[in-house]
C-alpha cells in the first residue's frame, strides 16, 4: 500500500511538473509573440518615417521653394497643437499617478470582457478629443493592463461616434441621417474591435 501511494505521489508530482513547465513555455512563447510584434511595429515606424523623409528630399529638389512653405505651415501647425499635446501628457501622468495597473485591468482590460468594452465604447461616444491626443492615451492605458478590444472600441466610438456633435449633425443632415449614422457607427466599433481582438491575440 505505501509503495502504491508512493508511485502515485511520484506521477501526481511528475504530472504537476509536467503541467508548470507547459505553463512556463506558453508563457515564454506568449511573451516572443509579443517583442515580435513590437519589433514589427518599430520596423514599421523606421520606414515610415525613412519613406517620409526620402519624398521629403524628392520634394526638395522639384520646388524649393513651396517645400519650404509646406514646412513652415507644418512648423504652425505643431505649434498649434503643441500645448494640448502637453496637456494630455500631464493628463497621462495624473491618471497613470491615481490609477494603478490594476484598477485599469480590471475596468477596461481584457478580462472585463463585454462591460468594459461597453464601458469604453460609453466614454469614446461621449468624449470630443482629436486623434493625436487620443492615441498616445490609449498606448499608455495598453502598457498599464487595458485590453486590446476595449482600447479598440474605445479609439473607434471616438472617430466614429459624436453624442456631442450630434446637435450639429442634426442640422446639416437631419435627425434620421445624424441617428442612424451614429447608431451604425457604435455597432461596427464592436465589430471592428473584435476583429482586431482576433487578430492580434
């Protein structure tokens, strides 16, 4: 009897070694996806701009001059958006201070599955920031336990959806048009953001 209870303390101990190292490998295999992925989108950054600065130099020598203009307006531009940039870093800053990972994971991550995603989609719908704001908030909400659908739901309800605007909407296009667009756009944020959810898992 002791030796059988020792050959099954043996198998249930090798079953659970068995069990942690699967754990560990898919762990590991999850976290070579993720610097893969990283690495791709900074390899794809490094071209863009490569590729942006190469039309630049194209531009250059085809007019001079209206290439200096167009760098001059651009120059206005960012000094236009220059302090709301600033702005929403301090923004950042503070909620990143008050809000700890995993107060985030679990409004908006990626186990708060449907409500969070609700709840993002809620707040892109209400919310009247521009993209440039936008984007660099939910990348720091990324690193900090969001999940990837709700930031997707989140960043789509917000181009997409206009509860402020509506009024407005309303005015040039009437209210039918305004509703149904609104409507039509909050339902395909959920389908785009699942889609990307698939995609990028």
């Amino acid at each position: 009897m002791r030796l059988e209870a020792l050959i099954i303390a043996d198998t249930d101990i090798y079953k659970k070694a068995d069990e942690v190292e699967t754990g560990l490998e898919q762990n590991l295999c999850a976290e070579k996806l993720r610097y893969f992925r990283k690495e791709c989108m900074n390899m794809f950054a490094i071209m863009m701009y490569i590729v942006a600065f190469c039309l630049l130099i194209l531009s250059f020598i085809k007019d001079r001059k209206k290439t200096l203009l167009a760098m001059k307006k651009a120059w206005k531009s960012f000094e236009n958006i220059l302090p709301q940039f600033l702005a929403i870093i301090v923004i950042i800053g503070i909620m990143l201070a008050i809000l700890s990972p995993e107060v985030i994971s679990g409004l908006i991550g990626e186990k708060s599955g449907w409500l969070g995603m609700l709840m993002a989609a809620l707040v892109g719908s209400i919310t009247l920031i521009p993209g440039f704001v936008a984007f660099p908030l939910t990348a720091a909400l990324l690193k900090n336990g969001a999940g990837i659908m709700q930031i997707a739901v989140f960043i789509s309800t917000l181009m997409m959806v206009g509860i402020v605007s509506i009024p407005l909407e309303i005015k040039y296009f009437g209210k039918k048009a305004a509703l149904l667009r609104n409507s039509l756009a909050f339902v395909f944020s959920f389908i785009a953001a699942i889609a990307i959810g698939v995609v990028l898992r």
